[in-house]
C-alpha cells in the first residue's frame, strides 16, 4: 500500500537534519507517512520536479543548497517569495498536481523571537546570503529599527537594506558592532569546516540576545562568547526546528506534538 511521504533535496544530501526531524513527527503523531532524502544535482532538478509532480503519494520537499533560488521557475509562486525573500525552501504539491512554493526560514527564525518587542529596536546581522535575506524579512515585519549588515562584501548587503526596506548600514567583518539589542550570525562562519566569526562583544547592552543560525557546531564560538559575557543566547537549533515544523503542517496536515521539543533536541545532538 502507498504511504504519503515528503523529502528533502539538495546537493550534497547527507548532511541534513531533516528527515531525522519529520520522521520523528511522524512516529510521535502515529501518522502513517514518509519523510526521505533525496539527492538531486542540479542538471536533475527539473526532471526530478516533473516527475514528482505527478506522484499523488509525494506530499512536497524541503530544498536546500543548491536548489533554493533555481526552484522557483519550477514551481507556482502565490506568496510572492520571489519578489521577496527571495529563495525557497518548501515546495507544496496540491492535490490537482500543482505545486506551490514557499519560505518557511523567515518564519522559523522568528519563533523564538515571538515573544519580544523589536518594535524600533537596533539589530545588527552578519551575513548577506539567503539566510540572512530570510532573516531580514522577518526583522523589517517585526519592525526593527536600526539595522547594521556586517558581511564580507559589504556592496552585497547594501542592496538588502533598500530590498526589506530596512534602515540602517552595512560595514565590513572588522567593523566595530553597534550597541544593539539583538546580534544575528547569519553568515557561514563559525560553521564546522569554516573560520570562527572573532567579534568583539563588548559593546552589547548587557540585555542583548545573540542568536547563531549555525547549528553544526551547536555551540559556535560566538555562543560562547556571548555566554561568557552573561549575554542570553539563541541556537541554530530552534530555527531549523521552527522552519521544518512549518514545512510538516504544509505536508501532513498536522502540527509537530507539543512538548517534545527537548527529545528532539537530544536526537538531533546525540
Ligand atoms: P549563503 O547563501 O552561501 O551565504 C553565506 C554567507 O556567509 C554570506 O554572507 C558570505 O559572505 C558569508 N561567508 C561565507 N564564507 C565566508 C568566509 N570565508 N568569510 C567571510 N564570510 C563568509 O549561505 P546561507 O544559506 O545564507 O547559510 C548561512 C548559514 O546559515 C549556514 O551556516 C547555514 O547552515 C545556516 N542556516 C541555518 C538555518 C537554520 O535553520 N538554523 C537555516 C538556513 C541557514 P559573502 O556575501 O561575502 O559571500
């Protein structure tokens, strides 16, 4: 009998969290469906894309590096995320075999911020990439105020800025950071394999939160600088947690259970 699944593409493939998340769902729901890795090479994306389409089992994927922008040719668009956020991560398959893309970074990155007020509050974020693009988007929504881009070409940020509608600069990795009340690593540095991300801290207000989209290694150098200063602190964990459990309701029609987070966490770091 044919079970609904969904997956995860990308190139490479076997690094990703993601089936290990879903099909942890899944099992704690009792629901019976699939969740696999696939992996696509770029030249096989629109062939892969056609004949999932016409699969009534395959629920959608999750897409990752390097799929994100090239998808959205292949696929319906309603929300705008091209003119937008730019990238998706999510593709939806309707039961009329259409396909709807999305993002589900921007709002994953922001579940943990929920319960602040960034209303007019200074931000400052590393990176220019398409995590930060996501990121940026769920600031200028949130209604940061003054926004600092650090990032190696600081040209690349510069249009960012204007693109979200955000006030604020951008500067160079070797800029002094401002005294914002939230710092965003959004860049790939501190990843394993990577350079560290060296930031002096210090001119964060004591009540600042420092939050690394980096989850390999969980605790980057920049957390435990931040720790070390008594600042509090977000990991990557949460975001990629809080993107993949808006990608599970778009697939299998339910929410993640509630309360289980902290196994899942223990999963994803045993
Ligand atoms: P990306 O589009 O390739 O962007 C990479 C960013 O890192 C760019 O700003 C790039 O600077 C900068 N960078 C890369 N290598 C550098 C180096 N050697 N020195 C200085 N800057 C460097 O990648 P992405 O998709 O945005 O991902 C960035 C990070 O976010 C990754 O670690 C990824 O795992 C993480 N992420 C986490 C989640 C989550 O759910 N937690 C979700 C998405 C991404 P330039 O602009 O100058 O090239």
């Amino acid at each position: 009998m044919s079970v609904p699944f969904a997956e995860v593409i990308g190139d490479p493939i076997a690094q990703s969290k993601s089936p290990l998340i879903h099909g942890f769902w899944l099992k704690a729901l009792g629901i019976e469906g699939d969740y696999r890795r696939a992996h696509v090479k770029p030249d096989d994306l629109s062939a892969y894309i056609a004949e999932r389409r016409s699969d009534p089992d395959w629920r959608g994927c999750n897409v990752t590096i390097p799929h994100k922008i090239a998808v959205m040719d292949l696929v319906d668009d309603p929300g705008d995320i091209r003119g937008t956020i730019g990238a998706m991560n999510t593709v939806v398959r309707q039961p009329d075999g259409s396909l709807i893309g999305t993002n589900t970074d921007a709002a994953g990155f922001y579940v943990p911020l929920a319960d602040l007020d960034l209303e007019g509050a200074p931000v400052a974020v590393v990176g220019a990439g398409g995590a930060a693009r996501a990121v940026l988007f769920a600031l200028a929504r949130a209604g940061a105020g003054h926004v600092t881009i650090l990032n190696r070409s600081p040209l690349k940020a510069m249009g960012l800025l204007a693109t979200f509608g955000l006030k604020g600069e951008v500067a160079g990795l070797d800029a002094a950071l401002p005294p914002a009340a939230l710092l965003v690593n959004s860049s790939s540095l501190g990843m394993t394999g990577q350079p560290p991300l060296d930031l002096d801290l210090s001119p964060l207000p004591e009540d600042a939160i420092v939050y690394d989209l980096v989850y390999s290694p969980l605790q980057t150098g920049l957390l435990k600088a931040a720790e070390a200063r008594g600042l509090d602190t977000i990991d990557g964990l949460d975001m990629l947690i809080g993107q993949a459990a808006l990608a599970f309701e778009l697939f299998f029609g339910r929410s993640p259970p509630e309360g289980r987070d902290e196994e899942l966490r223990a999963l994803l770091t045993a």
